[in-house]
C-alpha cells in the first residue's frame, strides 16, 4: 500500500513538471497533413512543449494524384464543402492552449481544418495557427482560423520551413521559456 502511495506521488510530481515547463499550459497539437511535412513540424512543437497530438483525419482519404488532389481541394473551396472527419474527436475541455497546424491549400486553409474548429466551442482558449508551405505565407489563412475560433485568442501564427524555426517561435510567444 506504501508503494502505491509513493508511486501516485511521483506520478504526480511529473505531471505537475512536465506541465511547469511550458507554464502550466494543457496542450492540444491538432493537425492535418497529406505529405507529412505538416505532421513533422506538430512532432516537432510536441517535443518542445509536451502536448498531445491529434491528427485532423477525413472519412475520405483526399487523392494522392496532383490533378484529382487540385480538383477536389478546389471543389470545396468553390463550394464550402466540408468532409466528415474521422472519429473521435478530442475531448476540448481537456485544453487551454490548441495549436492548430495545415499545409497551405488554395492559399488558404484546408476545409477539413475548418470542419475541425467549427466542431468546438474555443470560447477562453488559446489558438496558435502554424503552416507548412515552400511558397505560400501563412496570413491569409489565419484569417479563417480567426473566423472559425472568433471566441478564442488567436497567438501569433508561423510558416514553419524547419525544425530551427519552433524554439525562438515559441518563446516569441510566451510558451516556452
């Protein structure tokens, strides 16, 4: 029984530290990525600041071709399409700080993204938009993130190009130190 005891207490101990590093923020990394360079810029802000990750997943894998890819991706932006996302979606309450993270699609963000935030109330949370793209910058799209979290604050956004880029990003703003 003694053992048990000794074992929650350190448990807890982690915890509350693994928490003090980036200010005792409950983290959210939700992310959607085809190539995999939007996931590996998420691992990387994972590794900096411990929070989980939650990959942004449609019931209709999007195409691999370029052309049908370009026609669909159009397609709903044309027409607001939205895709059904695959279940279960994270327990939001769980979190305060919710980085958000897409590659650049149309100059904008992926519906799919969209489907994610208009999912949630983000009413007291924080939202920190990140992309990937070689070409295109990332403001355009953060005006779609702010329209879809309005009741959450938006932190300063960031094209990531590499894993440099995420350490001095994140002090910028206040999540690391």
């Amino acid at each position: 029984m003694a053992l048990k005891k000794i074992l929650v207490l350190l448990m807890a101990f982690v915890l509350l530290f693994s928490l003090l590093g980036c200010g005792g923020r409950r983290i959210l990394i939700a992310y959607f990525s085809l190539s995999g360079n939007t996931e590996k810029a998420a691992g990387y802000i994972k590794d900096e600041t411990g929070g989980n990750l939650y990959k942004i997943a449609t019931l209709q894998d999007y195409p691999m071709d370029p052309d049908r890819l370009r026609r669909r991706v159009f397609g709903e932006l044309k027409h607001g399409d939205r895709s059904a996302l695959k279940a279960p979606l994270p327990d939001i309450k769980k979190y305060d700080t919710i980085f958000i993270g897409y590659p650049i699609w149309g100059h904008t963000v992926p519906m799919s993204v969209l489907t994610f935030l208009e999912s949630y109330d983000l009413k007291g949370k924080t939202v920190i938009p990140f992309c990937t793209s070689r070409r295109t910058d990332i403001e355009y799209s953060v005006s779609a993130v702010k329209k879809y979290a309005e009741r959450a604050e938006v932190l300063k956004w960031i094209r990531i190009t590499g894993k440099d880029d995420i350490t001095p990003w994140l002090k910028e703003i206040g999540i690391k130190k």
